[in-house]
C-alpha cells in the first residue's frame, strides 16, 4: 500500500467520523442529505460483495466493515432515530437519487471487465460512487449556508477523491500490473481505467462547491 492510498483511505474514514459526530453529538442532521448517504451505503454493499469469499488482507477487511457498518448507522439514523430524523431536511433533500443509481447500473451493462454478478456490481458501485454526492450539494446550495461540521465532511470527502486519483496515478507508473485491491485480480479494466477520470471530475466537483458555500458561509457570518 502506498501513501497516497493510505491517505485516501484515512480521509475517507475522517469525513464518516466527522459525520458521525454531528449526528450524536448534535442529534441533529440538518444539512445532511440522506440519499446521497443512501446511495453510499448502496455503494459499498454492492462493491464489497466478496467480503466473504477473497480475503486480501485485515486491513482491507476491516476497512470494508468500517464503511458498510457506518453507512448503514447514518442511514438509519436518519430514519429511524426518533430525535436525529426530525431535523432531516426532506423538503431540500428532493434529488432524484433513484435515476443516479438507474444510470450507474445501465453503465455498468454496457462497460465492464466481464459479464458476471460481482463484476457487473462492483462496476455499478465505481459509477454510482461517481455521483453520490451530486444530492449533497444540491441540498448544500438549496439551503444557502452550511455548518462547520457539514462542511468538514464535504471537505475530507473532496480530498479522498483527490489522494485517490493520486494513488491511481502513482499505482501506474510504478506498478507494471497493479491489482483492483478489491476483488484481487490484474490488468484493470476498461471501468476500472476510467474511475480516476471520474473521481478527478467528482473531487474537483466537491471541493469547488464547498468554497463556494464556504465563501457564502461566512459572507453570511460577517453580515450578521
């Protein structure tokens, strides 16, 4: 595993704690949108269908329970929590999530490695991964401001992306038939040569959104 990997892996991690604690510590999730977290738990359900089937490693093994577990936990959370689910912003929250996952899935049909379950799924989740966040910022800019802990997920979340697409490069000039380090297989294919284009639109997506409402934050906090 390389730095960049690592990295990656570790702001991911940090956007999902951060998240987690705004939703405890607050019992609130104002600003959070529940289908792009529904979208991520549908993500890595899909993705991480060989959990129990190819063990790579107990590092990777955990990291695969750590998001799967968490993703459910935000999800219900926001539904079911009988303080957390009062403040979701459902009438802000009204992207059309289902057509994102319509689309990943019909991509996923037509590009991949091979036509089979798991890797027709695990392309499906590299697509559908692409825009998760697209329901997030759309609530972000519906609602004009956004809270300190809301935009510090949003920040780690653009910045996994971006170690990532480092790691992809990095994984590219120095290893000659680098693995998925999912399903343990070399030679990537044409979906998996095509997720550092879409996490590099995706990250860039992110993080320019998020100075933008930042910007109109504390434009917002100056005024007052």
């Amino acid at each position: 595993m390389n730095i960049f990997r690592f990295a990656g892996d570790m702001t991911h991690l940090m956007s999902i704690l951060v998240l987690l604690l705004k939703i405890y510590a607050t019992k609130s999730c104002s600003g959070i949108s529940l289908k792009t977290q529904e979208l991520y738990a549908l993500v890595f359900l899909m993705r991480y269908l060989d959990l129990f089937t190819d063990f790579i490693s107990v590092y990777n093994t955990v990291m695969k329970l750590v998001f799967i577990g968490s993703s459910l936990a935000i999800v219900w959370c926001m539904r079911m929590h009988p303080v957390v689910r009062r403040s979701y912003n459902k009438d802000l929250d009204t992207f059309r999530h289902y057509f994102l996952a319509l689309a990943a899935f019909v991509l996923a049909l037509l590009v991949h490695e091979k036509f089979t379950f798991q890797e027709i799924f695990w392309a499906f989740s590299i697509y559908l991964e692409a825009v998760a966040i697209f329901p997030q910022l759309v609530l972000l800019q519906r609602s004009g401001n956004v809270d300190n802990l809301t935009g510090q997920y949003v920040f780690f979340l653009g910045a996994y992306r971006v170690f990532y697409i480092l790691n992809w490069i990095y994984r590219y000039f120095a290893e000659q038939h680098f693995s998925r380090g999912i399903v343990g297989r070399t030679m990537p294919s044409f979906s998996y040569q095509l997720k550092p284009i879409m996490k590099v639109l995706n990250g860039w997506n992110s993080l320019s959104n998020l100075s933008a409402h930042r910007c109109h934050y504390r434009s917002g906090s100056h005024a007052e």
